[in-house]
C-alpha cells in the first residue's frame, strides 16, 4: 500500500526512507509449495525440515538424487552477504535447483528457503517452492524498489536496482539543481535532509 508521509515522519539513521521489505513479500511470490521429501526422495528420520538448510544442500543421498535426475544445484546463498532491501530482523538463506545442462542464469526448477529470526533466534522450516519464473521477481523484490519525491507540487520519481545504493530519476525531464538523474546513497541522504520533501512510496 502506497502512503503519503513527510520526510521528518519516515526517516533512518542515514536520512533515508525506510524501504525495506519483510520476509513475507519474498515468500508471496512463489506460490507452489512441494513436498521435499516426496520430490527428492529424502527419508524423513534422517532429516527434517527443522534442519539447517546446509544440511541438505551437503546431503549426500540428496546430491545422489540430483545426480541420477540429471539435476544439478546452484550456489548455497544468503542475505548477510549481500545487501539487499530484506528487513534487517531476517536472514534469507536460499539455493535454486536446475536442469542439469541448463547455465544457472536460466530459471530453476526448484527453490530452495530458509530464514533466520534475528529477534527470537528461531530457524524457520525449509520451504521448497516450484519455480514458474518467479526468479527475476525474486531478485527484484530483494533489490529494486521504487520512491517519490514531492517538492513544490512537483514529483520526483527515483529507482534502485541495488538495494539503495544508487538512485535513478525516471522522469528524467525533472532534472532539476539537486534533482539530479543519477544519485549515489550518499547524494540521496543529503537531498533528504531538507524537510520540505515529501516521500510517496
């Protein structure tokens, strides 16, 4: 939901808006949950979806599965080690399953998540999504986000593809003094800092 809010209501420690996203918006996108132990034959005794996600990534019976399937597996990554737009309260850990002669810019088959509550300090369960080409929506939704600048009756309409880094204008026609096309993080905090701006996101 989109709301209008002044600049001295929705600000950070580094004058920027809180852009953020939670764990469920990267959860909503795939919407075809699997059985893991029906789809890679994995015996229930000897792992659960309690386990730390490495522990099956490692599994020897499941690599075993992947291999006689011709399938393969990408990566194990996580959000830590990335900056991304994900709330600070989660660390996302997650691998992608392929086809076996597939490159691994190509869609996966299967995804692989796990989360980390850094509140509580409790593991979710392993979720196990079939893909249907959710991946670059995945991708987006951990990076790119959109806000608008208000400014004397004028808008002012910056993106990011790099979870806040760097900012475009995309009504490049608005470049105008600070308003510049291309912000760094740096330039976009000091740009904030005037308490007249408005931001829609």
């Amino acid at each position: 939901m989109k709301y209008l809010i002044n600049y001295n209501l929705f600000i950070n420690e580094n004058n920027m808006p809180n852009i953020n996203i939670d764990i469920e918006d990267i959860l909503n996108i795939f919407d075809k949950n699997v059985d893991m132990f029906n789809t890679f034959e994995l015996n229930p005794d000897e792992i659960n979806i309690k386990t730390n996600i490495s522990n099956i990534y490692n599994n020897k019976d499941f690599n075993n599965f992947l291999n006689k399937k011709k399938l393969k597996k990408g990566k194990l990554e996580n959000t830590k080690d990335n900056q991304t737009l994900l709330n600070d309260d989660y660390i996302l850990t997650f691998f992608f399953i392929y086809e076996e002669k597939t490159m691994e810019l190509d869609e996966p088959l299967f995804v692989f998540l796990q989360y980390y509550n850094t509140i509580n300090n409790k593991l979710s369960d392993i979720k196990v999504f079939e893909n249907n080409n959710n991946i670059n929506d995945f991708y987006r939704k951990l990076t790119d986000t959109n806000i608008e600048l208000i400014y004397k009756d004028k808008t002012y309409i910056y993106t990011t593809s790099n979870s806040g880094n760097n900012w475009e204008l995309k009504n490049t026609e608005m470049i105008s003094g600070d308003f510049k096309s291309n912000l760094d993080i740096d330039e976009m905090n000091n740009l904030l800092k005037n308490n007249k701006i408005k931001i829609n996101k």
